[in-house]
C-alpha cells in the first residue's frame, strides 16, 4: 500500500472495527475544501468579497473553524494531497506543466495508479454507495 495512505487506512480500519463493535451508526466525514482563500475572506469573519452563505449558517451556529491546514497554497497541489495523502511533489503534482496548476487543457494529471481517499473510503464502507462533490477544476487527464 501507497505509505502515504497507510496512516489514513489505518484510522478508517479502526473507525470501522469501532462501529461494528457498537453496533451504531458511523460517523460521517465532511470535507470543507476551499481553494485559495483564508479564513479572513469569509463573511463570518469579516471578509466582503466571498460569498459563503453554508459557512456563515455553520458559524452562527457555533462551529468557527479558525485552525486549518493545507499542502499547498493553490488549487493543484492541494486538491491532489487531500485525495491521495500524498505531498504534492511526491505524487508529481506540485505544479500543472505550464503553469502553477493544472488548466484544463492540460496533459498532466494524477496518476491512475495512485490510491485516492475515495477508494481507501469506499473499501472501508464494504462498496456501500457514497456521496463525493466532484470540483470541475482538473485533477486528472
């Protein structure tokens, strides 16, 4: 298994073993991702050029999330060390080819034969359907 993943692998083995033992529901996991902001952009926080009204209505219902922390500072290099657990150099995905990151006309993309957190969550789940909210920036060729 990829060493990046195995960590996370681990925490979903022990979030299973945990559920089938209490016999309960498992928890869910959400995912807030948001590509090149800060949290000074939110309304919530005081920001006036972003529009996050699903933050504010978290926010002002008591869930100010104001520690985060991200690989990279841009889209690419970000998204691709959230869905393989993986720095971005080490998945070949710190930069796109031309550019800081991947366009859409790009060639490069992530590799297939990576193991992304879809699939490490999916084999979790023992293939029980699962909602993922796919971003139209490119990650893949």
């Amino acid at each position: 298994m990829n060493p990046c993943i195995r960590t996370f692998a681990l925490l979903v083995a022990c979030s299973e073993f945990l559920c089938a033992q209490e016999k309960s529901e498992c928890l869910n996991i959400v995912v807030i991702f948001t590509d090149d902001q800060g949290y000074g952009d939110l309304s919530c926080f005081g920001g006036e050029h972003v529009s996050t009204p699903r933050i504010n209505q978290m926010a002002a219902e008591g869930s100010r999330l104001t520690s985060f922390y991200v690989a990279a500072p841009v889209c690419t290099p970000s998204r691709a060390a959230l869905m393989t657990g993986c720095h971005p150099k080490r998945v070949n995905m710190a930069t796109g080819s031309n550019w800081g990151v991947l366009l859409a006309g790009d060639t490069k993309g992530l590799n297939p034969d990576e193991i992304t957190i879809a699939e490490v969550l999916k084999s979790a789940e023992n293939n029980r359907p699962a909602a993922f909210v796919e971003n139209p920036k490119p990650l893949s060729k």
